[in-house]
C-alpha cells in the first residue's frame, strides 16, 4: 500500500546537507514559513552523509569550511575543528550539532526520495510525490541536492559479473571496508582517488591504481590544530569571513595582482614554493592569470611536475603521473598528503589505463587492452554526474508539464543558476551557472540561501507570491555565462565541470566561472533593481506567513 498522507506547506526543501540545513534554519526561524525537507539518507550530511572512504576529507581548510558568523558567532566560538583539514565523520558532526542546535531534525523527512515535483499553474503550487506514496504542496520548492551526490558507474561490460566486493566511493559502507590482506583495484585518480589510495595501499596486500588521467596533485600540508591556531582563528573570525565574501573563490586569502610572467624566472620560483609549502589552493591565487593565459598557466604547470619528479623515485612512474593533456586547473586539482609518496611502495603499481582502456571486469578481475589484474576487490573512484545529475532525478516539471531535463537537454539555461524560466517558486541553491564547485562551497550555498530568503521577505513585504525568471533574462545570464567560460582556459580539459566525464552529457561549462564577488554583486544588483529580470505575481497561494 501506499502513504497517502497529504502536507500542505509553504517551502519544500529537497537535502539535508550544509544547504538544505541552513535553508530551513532561515526559511522556518527567519521568515516563520511552514517548511518540510526530504532526503533519502537516514540523517543529516549529504555530501559527508555519503562519502565515507577512508582519507575522506575536505579540500577547503576546516576552519572556513563551515556555517559563517551569518549563522551564529557563538557556534564559531564553541566549534573546534582539530585538523587543519577536516575528515569526513568531524564534518558530519559538525552538521549534525548544527541541525540539533538549531532544532532542525523534526523538520526533515529522512529515508524518502522526491520521485516528482509538478508546478500546478492554477493553484500556483509545486506538488512534491516521494517514493514512499506521500504527497506535500507547497509554495516554493527549493533544491538542496549538492553538486556531486549521483555517483558515476562506468558501465564497463562484464561490471555486475566480478566476483569479488565492489564499491563506489560516494556510497561507502558505513561499516566501512577491511582491505587486509587483499588485492585491490582503484579506478580513478581524480580527488577522491587521490584521498583513498594511499590509506588502502596502507592495508592492502597490493594496490592497482587505474589512472586515465593524471592530475596536478597539490600537497594538501595536513596537520592538527594547535591552540595558536585555534586562538588565532577564532580572534580574527569576523575578518576571515568578511573576507570570503571579497574573494573570487570564497576563500579568505586574494588572488596576488599580478601576472606569472611579469616576476623573474626566480622571483616565480620563489612564490609557489612557498604557497606549496603552505599547502592547499594557495598556489592557485599566485598570481591572477594562471587560469587565463596559457603560458602562464604552465609555469605553474611544471612547477608542479617537478615536485612529483621530486617525489616519485622511479622516473618513469614520475612521468606517467605527471599531466600533460590539460593545463594546471582546467580540472579541480586533488590536494595530496602522500599520494604521491604511495608510488614509492612495493605493493603499489600505477597502471596506464589511457594507453590501454579497461575493456572489460572479470569474474575475477580488471581487463585492460593489455593485461589481467586480477584482484579481490574494486574501488570505483569514478566521480559523479556533477550539477544536473540530480536535479534530474527529482522529476521536475514546470508550467505546461515542461520537464527540467527536457528544458536543459542541450545545457542548462537559467537566470543566475538559481532560476530558470518555465518554473516559477523553483530556486537551486548552488544550481549550473552558479559559482559553487568552483569556490569555497559553504560561503557560496550561504549566499544563495541568503538571496532566497531576501527574495522570499520582499515578496512576502508586498503581498506577491509567485517569481520566475524572464526569458530573455535568462538569455542574457546565458550569454554572459558562455562569455566569462570563454576568457578562461577550461573549456579546454574533459572535466566533470564540463560534463566530459558522463557519456551523452552536453559539453558545457556547469559551474560560473566569473567569481564569486562578481556573481555576488550581480546578485545583489538584480535584487535592489526590485528583481530585475523576474516576473513577480500573487496567486493567492501562500498559506501562512
Ligand atoms: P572525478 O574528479 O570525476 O574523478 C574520477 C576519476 O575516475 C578520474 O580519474 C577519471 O578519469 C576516472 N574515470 C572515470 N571514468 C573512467 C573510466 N571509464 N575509465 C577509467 N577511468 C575513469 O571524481 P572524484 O570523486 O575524484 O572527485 C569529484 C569531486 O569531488 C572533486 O573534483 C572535488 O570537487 C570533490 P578522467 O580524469 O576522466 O580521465
């Protein structure tokens, strides 16, 4: 039988993770409006719900990785974060705090999917089915999927036929996984790969790492915290945020003004080195140019080359993990701690699945174009179907019974990825053409949160109830979107920010390239010009409020 139960809302909110928590947190406690949220996980986190392979960690320093002094300056205060990076289970502690600290479970509807989400022009109402039978309308629908929560499974013939265990790394036994004693394959070398392999190759009898692409690993510098930098960051916390809000990135250090070739051979030297030193992103804010100019991109290029060359003993190994396809950042650098050092031990054999492609999984193994692996078991580090992917799956559809995916079959189109035309009361925090994968996730969700809740009040202030965007709005944030994407050098490399990684995915730049305190302006802009760009309407729908 089904659950017929029938809500009536003002706001759906689809995720539970950093977006959907801090979106209920303002929809319900800043603007009193009657929320649900669904997510198909048993608790809050998604992203770090999901990802628990072992090395499991953010890429952004822990202690801006994290809800700003917009949510609570207390929490900032009370929170420690003991690595400089922090692993998996510490972020989903962290969230969770947060969602009991800010009373926001008993809002949200764990283990059930959207299956459909249909905007009812009459009633000027979203009618949200989950897979469980149940039915809610309301209001506003609001997206809070992430960017990377559909896994990519290469479908490589013979795949369901391997005998052995296998696992994608974005849906990683919670019980976790003993690799004692046995031989492994790991497919795929992009962050996630870079992250697991040297805490498996740890455990593993032997470790076969399938590279197709190498990528300019960046030295992570991992550490524990220490009181000084506890006391430090937490005396200057309201500058470090302010700053993030200032930064292209959304992290709190500025890109240098100036470009790679206009210092010496010496003085170019000299600062990478120390940004790698520094460890992390740093490197990619060293001069301003890196990701415009080609030439100046590959000073860093082989600068990076030659700390793997540095690292990797066998030099024929050092050059097959050294990039040469793509240009140092047209794919998201992984950062390392020790990855590169992994290829250094016996039990560890990078092999080149470019030259030869994986043709096909065994019963008992891995085969390429040129050998066997036999293996015990296979890690699929093979990423996600970035940005859409999931938008997808929620079974959008707008005025006229108009599906999201067919609207986007060639790419999406939307008014500052947030909005598109055709689905009115729809917002996607962090959607396709907004800034998000390419900065500093939090500071980029809080300010999409922000801007809803704005737009929400303002509404709400004058008595309107419905907003979508205009078409020819949505043109000019198209235009503009492909503009910034062709002044930068990555629409050059098959990346998952351009949809490569997905056979059948139109080749577009997903992420805004443009910055995140242009994007911001922009925002802001549209929002003090009374929406520029939006119709805004009353149905009379609104419930309460
Ligand atoms: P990524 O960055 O998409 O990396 C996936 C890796 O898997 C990458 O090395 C791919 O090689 C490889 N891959 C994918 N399909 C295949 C096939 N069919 N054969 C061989 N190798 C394959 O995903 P991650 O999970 O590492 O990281 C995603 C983001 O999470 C990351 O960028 C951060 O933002 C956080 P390719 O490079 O496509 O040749």
């Amino acid at each position: 039988g089904t659950n017929e139960t029938q809500e009536n809302c003002d706001a759906v909110v689809v995720g539970a993770g950093f977006s959907g928590l801090y979106m209920l947190h303002r929809l319900r406690d800043t603007l009193g409006l009657k929320t649900r949220v669904f997510d198909v996980a048993d608790d809050v986190g998604g992203t770090w719900y999901w990802n628990r392979y072992p090395g499991a960690r953010c890429d952004s320093e822990s202690y801006f990785y994290s809800f700003s002094d917009r949510l609570s300056e207390e929490l900032l205060q009370e929170w420690t974060w003991t690595e400089r990076f922090a692993a998996q289970p510490e972020i989903l502690s962290y969230l969770q705090h947060v969602a009991e600290r800010f009373d926001l479970y008993e809002d949200i509807r764990f283990r059930t999917q959207v299956v459909a989400a249909e905007y009812d022009e009459a009633a000027g109402r979203w009618t949200v089915r989950t897979g469980d039978g149940g039915r809610v309308t309301a209001t506003y629908l609001i997206t809070a999927v992430g960017c990377l929560s559909t896994t990519n499974l290469p479908d490589f013939p013979g795949r369901d036929a391997f005998g052995g265990p296998w696992y994608h790394t974005g849906l990683w036994p919670h019980e976790g996984v003993d690799f004692t004693g046995q031989t492994v394959a790991v497919i795929g070398t992009g962050a996630t790969g870079v992250q697991a392999i040297p805490e498996i190759a740890k455990q593993a009898a032997h470790v076969y790492v399938l590279q197709r692409t190498p990528n300019y690993d960046i030295a992570g510098g991992n550490r524990p915290m220490t009181a000084d930098d506890g006391r430090a960051i937490k005396d200057n916390y309201r500058e470090i945020w302010q700053t993030t809000r200032e930064t292209g990135f959304g992290f709190p250090y500025r890109t240098a003004e100036r470009t790679a070739l206009s210092v010496s051979d010496e003085e170019r030297h000299q600062i990478y080195a120390e940004a790698w030193q520094r460890g992390g992103f740093r490197i990619g804010t060293t001069f301003n140019d890196l990701l415009m100019d080609e030439d100046a991109n590959e000073t860093a290029a082989e600068f990076l080359r030659a700390r793997i060359r540095e690292q990797v003993h066998d030099s024929d190994v050092a050059e097959l993990l050294s990039p040469r396809d793509h240009p140092f950042f047209t794919k998201r650098p992984p950062l390392e701690n020790g990855y590169y050092e992994t290829f250094n031990r016996d039990n560890v054999t990078l092999v080149d699945v470019r030259r030869a492609p994986i043709q096909e999984i065994t019963a008992t193994g891995v085969r390429t174009a040129e050998a066997e692996y036999e293996v015990d078991t296979i890690v699929y580090a093979t990423g996600f179907d970035a940005m859409t992917g999931t938008l997808f799956k929620l079974g959008i559809r707008g005025r006229q019974g108009i599906g999201l995916q067919e609207k986007w079959a060639d790419g999406p189109s939307s008014y500052l990825g947030v909005t598109a035309n055709g689905f009115p009361n729809l917002f996607m925090i962090t959607g396709p053409q907004s800034p998000s994968v390419l900065t500093n996730m939090p500071v980029a969700i809080e300010q999409h949160v922000d801007w809803i809740t704005d737009c929400l009040r303002y509404l709400r202030d004058r008595g309107l109830d419905t907003i979508e965007p205009l078409p020819a709005a949505e043109q000019d944030w198209v235009d503009h979107h492909n503009e910034v994407t062709e002044t930068t050098l990555l629409p050059r490399a098959n990346s998952w920010w351009v949809g490569a990684n997905i056979p059948g995915k139109p080749r577009r730049l997903y992420p805004y390239v443009g910055g995140l305190d242009i994007y911001r302006q922009i925002c802001e802009q549209v929002a003090n010009r009374d929406y520029d760009g939006f119709a805004l309407g009353s149905c009379g729908a609104a419930t309460s409020g």
